[in-house]
C-alpha cells in the first residue's frame, strides 16, 4: 500500500512475545526476521530497547544489516532512561550512545532522537536549563521531545524549541490528571511527530505494567479524527512521522494500517 505523501507510520518497538500469531506468523518460518518483516511493510520504527540499555555497534549493525532490502527505512532511538527520567547527562554515557548510533548514521537510517521525558518531570527553571544541556549534546541529530504534562503546552516552551530546532512530539494518550492533550503542533521546519499510546485511562497509572498501560485499540472513530491531527502536521511540515505505541496484541500495526488506509482515502 502506498503512502499518503510526506507520511511515515511506525510502530514503537517488535519484540514482543504477543505479537507471535497476530503480526507476525505463527509458527515462525525459517529465517524470519521480524525487524525485516516489519521494514517491508513499514518507513520507520522507534526503538524501546535503548531506553533500557545503550546498544553496542554490533546490535544497530545488525538492524541495518537487516533492514538493508529497504534502503528507506530509518530508525527513531529513544534516548537512554538516565537522559531522560534520571536527568544525568553524564560523558561515558553520552559517549557509548552517540558511538551506538554511528552503523544507523553512516547508513543513513538514523531519522533521530527521541527524549521521552516521564507524566513527573514538570515545566520548572531547572528542568528547562536540563533540557538546553540534553539539546547541546544532540545538537548534530534530530531531536524529538515528549513531554507528558501538560504545564509544557506554553509559548515560551514552543519558542524555545523552535530557537533550537527541536522536534515537538505530539501525543495521544489518556486523559488523566493533568496529562497533556492531543497538540498539532509543529517546531522544526521539516519535521513533525506524533506518537499514539492509545487512550487505556483505567491502567495508564496503576502500575499493572507495560502490557496494561498500552493494551488499546482505536476505533474507526478515533482514528478519523487522529487523520484530521495528521492533516493539519502535514499542513505545516515536509514530513511527518506517525508512531504507534499501543502495542499489546498488535493493536498498533492494525491501526497504523488502517489510519494510513483512511488518509489514502481522503486524498
């Protein structure tokens, strides 16, 4: 299926046990790979392991050499939890993540960074000087920025992006609290984002686990109003990426499908 122009979908992350018999085959074939299963059928895809260990050269070596049928296919890496929810920006760490990247950037498959920062790390002075120390240190690389409060949705935020040409992810996730709403917001001039973790308001904080906080499937519904979100990105920028992180089962690969189907449709 073709795309909508200017349109990338992806889904955050591919190893996941549940998706054995709902994406990908089951049994197996021999030599599956689902990294390249996944690039045939998709432009780009987030990297959730980062998050949790810096990859070593060999391991993102391997995903180009896996993902070489299609040389279009990029990479976001989410940046290292010690980044982003420690707030440590520490040289050794910087250095081993940035060394970790170099097989993606020599193969042109790095699309960028991605800082998710956690619902507790609120708009304050501090964390805004963080935030210009963590852009300095990417400052050669697309940075994508999360934020999960909503005190971020402020001009002087947006302008402070757009001085450092930081890439502004819009999100969809539940309401709760004081969560920060579905934006279509655009900072950097070529690119925007938008990451959908679906809308599970009863365990997004119950501390049941990731299985439980992204186990949402989007309605044909929600998804209709998610491709006027997409519109509107796409109004103000050359390209704009679409990530799905309501992974539990699948729901993820199935809805970005069907939200690219109901764009198509629409141009």
């Amino acid at each position: 299926m073709a795309n909508p122009e200017g349109i990338l979908f992806g889904p955050a992350g591919w190893s996941y046990a549940d998706w054995r018999g709902t994406v990908y085959p089951q049994p197996s074939p021999p030599g599956f790979n689902p990294l390249a299963f996944l690039a045939g059928r998709f432009d780009f895809i987030e990297v959730n392991t980062s998050f949790y260990r810096v990859p070593g050269t060999r391991l993102t070596q391997g995903w180009v050499d896996k993902t070489a049928a299609f040389p279009g296919f990029r990479f976001w890496i989410k940046l290292h939890q010690s980044f982003t929810h420690e707030q440590r920006l520490e040289g050794t760490m910087l250095d081993a993540f940035r060394d970790g990247l170099r097989p993606l950037r020599d193969a042109g498959k790095l699309a960028g960074v991605l800082a998710q920062f956690p619902y507790s790390f609120h708009r304050e002075p501090a964390s805004l000087a963080f935030l210009a120390d963590l852009a300095g240190c990417f400052r050669d690389l697309p940075l994508a920025v999360e934020f999960r409060h909503q005190d971020w949705h402020e001009d002087g935020v947006l302008d402070f992006f757009r001085e450092r040409g930081l890439v502004w992810a819009n999100i969809d996730q539940p309401r709760v609290s004081r969560s920060l709403g579905l934006t279509a917001l655009v900072t950097a001039r070529d690119t925007a984002y938008l990451r959908l973790h679906g809308r599970n308001a009863a365990n997004w904080f119950s501390g049941q686990g990731r299985d439980a906080r992204y186990d949402y499937s989007y309605s044909a519904a929600e998804l209709g109003r998610l491709g006027e979100v997409v519109a509107r990105l796409k109004a103000q920028a050359r390209n704009v990426f679409v990530s799905g992180n309501n992974h539990y089962r699948g729901a993820a690969v199935k809805n970005l499908l069907q939200l690219k189907d109901i764009l198509l449709r629409r141009n």
